[in-house]
C-alpha cells in the first residue's frame, strides 16, 4: 500500500495533468487551451491578423465581442482595430472619431485585466461612453487589458457582454490574464516580420523601377516568384519564355548553359557561407534582332539557421537593354540639381540619348536656346561635358523616384 507521502505526490502530478482550471467555471481544458495559444502565435501570419484567435477566445468567453485596438485612435489617425461579433461600420467609425477621446477606460496598468466598473467605478455607468455610445450597442460589461512593448507598441484588448448576460468571472480574467504575456510575444513577432516586408517592398519596387527582372528559384528548382519586370521580358518570348517551372531558350547552346548554371547555383546555394554567393552572367540570343539580353544567375547561401527548402536559393536577373525606363519626374530633377523647368527637361532628354540638336526640336527651341540652357545646367551641376552630365544623372537617385 503506498505511503501517505506517495499518495500525495500522486495527487499533485494528477494536478497537474488536469484541465486548466482558471479560478471558477467555466474550466478550460488543455485542449482548448493549446488551440488558443496556437491561434495566438498563427495571427501574426494571418490578415486581417488575430481574427481566427479573438473568434475562438470570443466563443470561449461566451461574449459579444472581442476588439484588438492594434493601433488606437487618436487625434491624428483613426487607428487600426480587430473586431469579432456583430459590428457596424457607423458603429466602428463613431468611436474612431469621436467616442474615442471620451473613454476613461484606457492606458491600463501592463498586464492588468479589469472590468470598466474595477477601474472606474459606478459612475461607469454614468459615463459619456456608456450612455450614449455603449449601451445603444446592446454592450453592458466591459473587460480590457492592454499590452506595451519596449519598442512603442500600445495595444488594447477590449471584450464585451450585453446587458442580458452574467457579468465577466474570475475564471474569465484569469483566462485572459494567462493569454496576455503570449498575445504580446506575438504582437512583438507581427511587428518584426511587418518591418521585414515593408523593406522587401521597398526592395522589390526599387528593382521594379529599375527595371530589373528577377526569378527566384527555391532548392529544388521550383520557381518561387517572378517580379513584373521578368513576367514582361517572359511574356514576349523572344528568346527566353517561361514553361512551368523551367526557364526555356531558343538557342540550344545558351539553354545548356543557363542549365549548367543554375545547377551550379543551386549546388553553392546549399552551402551554409555567408558569404555573396556564386554570379554568373551570360547573354541571351533573342530571334526578334533586338539586343541580346543580359542574365545574371546568383546563389543565395543558406544561413546558419535556415531550415525552410521553399526559401529563394537561386535568383536568376533579366536585363533588356532596350526597355524603356519611366521618366523620372522634371520636378524631381529640378530639385535635385537646382535647375529650371527647361533645364531639367533638357537634361532629361539627353539622358535618353538624343543629341543637342534633337533635344532642342523636341523642346521647340533654337540650337543656341539649348545650348544657352545646357551651359547653365554645367555651371549648377558641376559638369564639363555632356557624357559626364548624363553619367551623373543615371547614377543619381532620380531613377528610383
């Protein structure tokens, strides 16, 4: 027979297996419990991001509603909010632009999970917010929390019970209270892969405005993305064109080349260097006459961490020649070089490579007008000849203007 020592051991272990118990009813099991903390952690990677997990806590609470405030509102912006349950649009933009500055029940202490009347008091119910925005809504119990990051985030979590329903238990603070710290670690990891894809846009128009075209290739040779550019020079299929997942030449020998480097891409790129990479370039044949085409095939490293076979391992950069690259705003260049409107559209066609004489029957000036307006544009650019005035030009930010 065990001891009264083991018996107890027992008991506490068979404790702690049991459901997640949180304070009174209603008891959360784990399994419910394990399918909002996985919620929590997937609606960083969800748009609208969280609405899977303020569902499921939203049901778990029997209330109205559930409100991520992402971004309050405020006297500048109207901010960003989540909401699960019967909403209207009138309803959401009355408290973006007016309810909003008349709420008490803000700034919460971090991790505090409180009712509006806890925080307040009875004149709660008193309150502006109440009468004449909350109590129309059919919304009689208020619970919230808010959430701070060192980085400046501020979040409030906002959930709601009408006037027929029990007020919000123990058990359902202590919920909450429990979900709090894992909610924040995911706010925390939405805000940095928001960062990472504001910079990959940046990125990506930038080499879109450049007028580079890119292919991405995971490890296995599988075309991740094609960016706009590349899907132009493909889709003309002069020359190279795009077969499922196989780039495609017309010339025999180029195409075994290209194959021959992307196989030695894709064999580099396994290697954990950080490291640039291999680079190849090659020329590409296009049937047409026009120019050929400049391909440059580049190795992406694994890093010491990456373990994902869908990450690019190869990116392949198409260049035509013969694009045209959006003109870049007179007013761009005028301001960036100090010149007038007539200056800064002679420079500008320059740099498309007319001649003085064809810049000044475009503009509909005479020769000596032009060259007038060119030498003014040496003294304020500091150039002496007009290869070096274009050279500046290309090689200044107005093409990613």
């Amino acid at each position: 027979m065990p001891s009264p020592a083991k018996v107890t051991n027992i008991q506490v272990a068979a404790r702690k297996m049991a459901p997640v118990s949180l304070a009174t009813e209603p008891a959360v099991s784990l399994e419910d419990y394990d399918r909002l903390l996985g919620a929590l952690y997937q609606g960083s990677l969800e748009s609208p991001p969280w609405q899977g997990a303020l569902q499921l806590l939203r049901d778990q609470l029997r209330s109205a509603h559930v409100t991520l405030m992402l971004r309050p509102p405020s006297s500048e912006s109207t901010g960003v909010m989540i909401n699960t349950g019967a909403v209207t649009q009138q309803g959401v933009e009355s408290y973006e632009t007016h309810f909003f500055a008349l709420d008490p029940f803000v700034r919460l202490s971090e991790g505090q999970v409180v009712t509006a009347e806890e925080l307040i008091g009875k004149q709660w119910l008193q309150s502006t917010v109440y009468q004449e925005y909350l109590k129309p809504l059919d919304v009689r119990h208020l619970l919230g929390a808010d959430i701070y990051t060192k980085d400046g985030i501020e979040c409030r979590l906002r959930i709601t019970r009408g006037h027929d329903a029990a007020p919000f238990s123990e058990a359902d603070k202590s919920l909450v209270k429990r979900l709090l710290p894992h909610l924040k670690r995911s706010i925390q990891i939405h805000a940095q892969l928001d960062f990472l894809e504001c910079e990959r846009a940046l990125f990506a128009g930038a080499v879109n405005r450049l007028l580079l075209g890119m292919v991405s290739f995971d490890q296995n040779g599988a075309i991740i993305e094609t960016n706009p550019e590349a899907r132009r020079i493909l889709g003309e299929k002069d020359g190279i064109w795009l077969a499922g997942n196989n780039l495609c030449l017309d010339n025999s020998q180029e195409s075994r080349d290209l194959q021959r480097l992307l196989r030695q891409a894709l064999s580099g790129a396994s290697i954990n260097d950080e490291g640039p990479g291999m680079v190849e370039a090659m020329a590409v044949t296009r049937p047409s006459g026009r120019a050929k085409l400049g391909v440059l095939v580049k190795a992406v490293p694994m890093g010491q961490f990456s373990e994902s076979k869908q990450r690019p391992a190869v990116v392949v950069f198409l260049r035509d020649p013969e694009s045209n690259a959006a003109q870049p705003s007179q007013e761009l260049v005028r301001r960036l070089f100090g010149l007038t409107r007539m200056e800064a559209q002679l420079a500008l066609l320059l740099t498309e490579g007319l001649t003085l004489d064809e810049a000044a029957e475009k503009m509909n000036v005479r020769r000596n007008t032009a060259r007038t307006h060119l030498r003014s544009i040496f003294c304020k650019t500091g150039v002496t000849r007009q290869t070096m005035l274009v050279r500046l030009l290309l090689n200044s930010v107005i093409s990613l203007g």
